[in-house]
C-alpha cells in the first residue's frame, strides 16, 4: 500500500509515475479531463466501489456540501463536479455574472470529505463544440414554470448532465430539493439514456432568516438580501393558510407579499409534487408543492415548499 498524506491531488492525467496499486483514500483528487477521469473511474470499479455524484456549477455553499455529506452515508466513493455550463444559460449576461469561486469550492469540498472533483473544460465536455447537441423530448415539465421562463435551459441542463452520467457512471445522482422542477427534468431524462442510477433529493439549506441558500445570493446588495426574505415568506403563508379547496387567494396573497418586498414575480404556482400538474384547487390529501421563481434586482431567485409540511420530507 502506498500511503499518502491528508491533501489534494492534482490530476490533469493520471501519472504513470506512480505505482500501479496506489491508492489515494487520503486525498481529495482533483482531474481536469474526461480521459483520466474514466481512467480513474475504472480503477474505481475495479476495486468493486459504488459511486455518489454530486454535478455543480460551483460558488459554492452548505446546501451543496450536505449533498457530499448524503452521499458519503451511501456511497465508497463521491465524486463532485464543477463546470458552469454555458448551454443552460439562456442569459449570456447571467452567465457572464455566475460566480466563479473555484479555490474556495475546492477548500470546502477536502473539508467535506469529497473524494474526488472533477474540473472539466467547455472544450472536453463538448467537444465537437455547442451548436449541434442532442435534443431532448423531455414532456409536459419543460412547457412550464422554468421551461417557460427559460426556454431552452432545461435542454441545456440535459446536455451537461447526459455527458457527465456517460463519464461518471454513478449508482447515485443526488440533488437539491430547491431546483425542484429540474430533478423531475433530470429523472426524466435518466429514463431517456436508460440510466440505472438513482436520483436522490435532498433538503433545502436555508439561512437563518428563511432564505434559500443560492450561488446566486451573493450579487444581492445589502438592501436586497435583507428583502429578499420574502420568497420565503410568500412560501410560509400559503403553508399556513392552505386549505381545500380553491388556490387562488392564498396565490394572489402571495404574490402581494412579494409586491411589498419589491419582487418582480415571474410565477407562483402550485403544483402536484409528483407530477408538477399546475393546481387551481386541492383535494386536501395530495402532496402537493408551492414554487415561487422572482426577481430582486437583477438577480433571479427561485424557491418551494413541499406542502402540507407533514409532507416536508417527501421528494424522491
């Protein structure tokens, strides 16, 4: 055994100056092509280990580093990523703005426990270039809420996520329960390229005054973070006034609470959490989930709640 110290380890490709039957449970390490990652991969399987993978763009936050924490409880191995995928941008300027924090994610990611981060360029996860990828038929989801808002961005979404499951070949995808609507996507499209793996979705991280952990918080001004709040206050007061019946008040309600906190709301809506079916009333037995996607300034946010709360655990 070749024993190595607590740190991180640098892989743009495997050396060969290292022996055959080294072993690096004490690093995290970290590879910048998808050549040595599918060598490491099949060393990986070799050795009869499951994999956990956690796809980001980075920026990254607690939310994030439970999901590296999930999947250490189920997993030999996790693999995170992080590439800020250009196809998914349906916003050249949001693009351009999304942080790039990528010491700083890699410092979280050793200390989370993370075994191995793969850094891949445009070029290596596309590399016959962008303008010719594959469509995918991914249904009803992406007609709405997101889909709508943004079209085109799910697709994007697919792209990266179908080229990263080809390299990594997890037994495990895991996900955050914020971008609720894209885990459906993303379940559909593991369906699509007949991947075993399974999805799990894990909890929304929240700050202490409610707010959605988000790469994106950070463009908030000190005047918009503390309004900012709001999204989550709209959330709250549907869950609180929920009944049977009609949904139109407590909607309109909410979306007066977002008016006050000066949001510029692109929907509330209530959906089915099974099926995202938009809702106008509620059986009062259904799980059902509230999503809310605005505007604080510039900067878009997007939040939910899984309803009634009896139900809060409820995603996969």
């Amino acid at each position: 055994m070749y024993k190595v110290r607590k740190g991180t380890l640098f892989l743009p490709n495997l050396s060969p100056m290292l022996p055959v039957n080294t072993t690096f449970a004490s690093f995290m390490i970290i590879i910048r092509s998808s050549e040595a990652l599918l060598t490491h991969i099949q060393k990986l399987r070799k050795e009869g280990c499951t994999i956990g993978f956690i796809p980001t763009m980075g920026a990254l936050h607690p939310g994030h580093l439970s999901l590296v924490e999930n999947a250490q409880k189920q997993n030999d191995i996790v693999i995170a990523s992080i590439f800020v995928n250009p196809t998914q941008f349906n916003d050249p300027k949001d693009f351009k703005l999304y942080p790039r924090t990528t010491e700083q994610d890699i410092y979280l990611l050793e200390n989370t426990g993370c075994d191995v981060l793969f850094l891949p360029s445009v070029n290596d996860i596309y590399p016959a270039g962008t303008t010719q990828l594959p469509h995918y038929e991914l249904g009803y989801p992406e007609t709405i809420l997101e889909g709508k808002y943004r079209p085109g961005h799910f697709q994007g979404v697919c792209q990266v996520v179908d080229r990263l499951m080809t390299l990594v070949t997890p037994e495990r995808l895991y996900l955050g329960q914020k971008d609720y609507q894209q885990c459906m996507v993303l379940k559909k499209l593991l369906l699509l390229i007949d991947s075993p793996a399974q999805i799990e979705i894990c909890p929304t991280f929240r700050e202490a005054d409610g707010l959605a952990m988000s790469s994106r918080n950070v463009r908030l001004s000190s005047r918009e973070r503390s309004l900012a709040t709001g999204i989550f206050k709209a959330l709250t007061l549907i869950s609180q006034k929920l009944q049977p019946g009609s949904l139109a008040a407590i909607k309109e309600e909410a979306f007066h609470l977002l008016d006050e906190h000066q949001f510029r709301p692109d929907y509330i809506e209530i959906a089915d959490a099974a099926t995202l079916q938009l809702l106008t009333e509620w059986d009062g037995k259904k799980k059902i989930i509230a999503m809310i996607a605005a505007f604080m300034g510039e900067v878009r946010l997007i939040d939910n709640m899984i309803l009634p709360l009896n139900f809060a655990n409820y995603a996969n």
